[in-house]
C-alpha cells in the first residue's frame, strides 16, 4: 500500500528550524523521505538539528539567513540549489518577534513606534514575503510546488497585547490566499497552519512555573491540553504531501479547540 504522506525526492525548505515547532516540522519530513534543508539565523542551531536529521537516518543541510533581508535570502535559495536542488516545499516557519525580541515588544504598542513594531512584522510578513518570492520562480518553471505558511490564531482572532504581531500574522495569511489565487495555474498550492499554544521548550518551561496559570488557559480549551511540536508537524506533513493535491488558499487550525472557524 502506497504511503500518501510519503514526500521521498522532494526538497523542504523549513525555515527557522533550529527549535521548537520548525524543528519538529523538519525531522517529521525527513522521516517521510524529503530532503531537508534547516534553515535558522542561528547556524549552529541549525546545524544541530541537520546532524540529528542524519543521524536518525533522514538528509539535511544547514543554511543560515537572515528571512527578513531579501538578499540574504536569496543567497540562501541559491546555497539549497547547490546543495540539494530547487525547492519543493517550502514551510514558512520562522516567526514570533524575530531573532533578537525587544523587551518592550509585549508592552502595549501605543507607546512605542516602528523601532519595536518591526521585530514582528519584519519575520512574520516580510519573512514570508521575501522566502515565498524567492522560490517561486523554480516552483513555476517546474509546474509543482508546495507553499505553507506557519501563522497563529493571533493572525485569527487577535490577541490582547500582542497586537502588532496579529496584524502581521493575519497579513501572512492573506498574502498566502492571493498567492494560491495567482498560483494554482502553475500546480503550486499555497496554506496556512494557525496554531494556538504550542509546547515549545521556553513556553513549556513557563507554563510549568506556573500550574495556576496553565490551568486558567487550558479553560479557554476545547481539548484541555497544550499543543504539541508534533501536532503542527502532522498538518505540515499533510500540507506537504500528495494527499493535499486540491488544496490551495486555506488557513488549518491546529489549536485545541481554541477557537472555531468554518
């Protein structure tokens, strides 16, 4: 029986994959046959996570860039094609206040201006933006390719103090629907995957600290517990797959419950 999650031949770009959830998306791939390429601003992250990739088995390179600098990325883009060929998957993954947050990013944003609101924007629009436009071209020349988007219910529903960030997310995901609109002729889909709390090793951390707390935002759950790297790396897979041929322009939730959309 032929596996429809089998993504053997293909390369997956995976952005901000050194931890966390773009971790677990890379390694899940690799174990359904995709040639990994571990992007993270940190190289030294990212090569950890390729040499774990390889030593269960899967391939995977580390590159670094910067996903917010255009021609940084577009060196990276040319690095996987020396590496390991055009891009076939690319999961949008880096994100939450960039790689060097600023303290004040969770304070309320009237107070401040585009020096603390650009950490957001900057890694979860334009990083979107800048990746999504570098792999295109090889995706049209060769009638195929798969474009996924991390996002949060943040982008969804709004989020109480993380307002910016919303705007930013919510930004992504209707830059990934016009994307399928002006992609589908070319046989290249183009989703998003919202996710709620997620148990990132910080997030874990905190939440432990504070059993009150973890309490009091699983009630806002429909399924009482956090979500898991995994749960997101099982819709990436999907996304990624053959079995999501006739899916293009659509936002998946991943979140417990937290919220519901039709």
């Amino acid at each position: 029986m032929n596996d429809i999650l089998d993504v053997t031949g293909r390369v997956a770009l995976v952005t901000g994959a050194g931890q966390g959830v773009g971790q677990q998306v890379a390694e899940h791939l690799a174990a359904h046959g995709a040639t990994v390429i571990v992007n993270d601003y940190f190289l030294e992250r990212a090569q950890a996570v390729a040499k774990a990739i390889g030593n269960a088995g899967g391939k995977a390179y580390a590159v670094q860039a910067d996903v917010t600098d255009n021609v940084s990325v577009k060196a990276m883009i040319a690095q996987v094609r020396d590496l390991a060929g055009p891009v076939d998957v690319l999961v949008n993954n880096a994100g939450n206040l960039g790689a060097h947050p600023s303290p004040d990013g969770r304070k309320p944003f009237w107070e401040f201006g585009p020096e603390v609101w650009s950490g957001a924007v900057d890694v979860n629009l334009y990083g979107v933006i800048n990746c999504t436009g570098a792999v295109i071209p090889d995706m049209i020349e060769r009638k195929s390719g798969r474009l996924i988007t991390i996002i949060s219910d943040a982008g969804r529903v709004g989020e109480s103090g993380l307002e910016v960030y919303s705007a930013a997310k919510a930004g992504a995901a209707g830059f990934m629907r016009a994307v399928a609109r002006t992609m589908g002729r070319h046989q290249v889909t183009a989703n998003c995957v919202a996710i709620a709390a997620t148990l990132t090793t910080p997030i874990e951390a905190r939440l432990n600290a504070d059993p009150e707390r973890l309490k009091k935002m699983m009630s806002h759950y429909v399924i009482r517990r956090p979500g898991k790297p995994t749960d997101v790396a099982n819709m990436v897979l999907f996304l990624a797959s053959g079995a999501s041929d006739w899916i293009t322009g659509q936002t998946y939730p991943v979140n417990g419950g937290f919220s519901f959309s039709m």
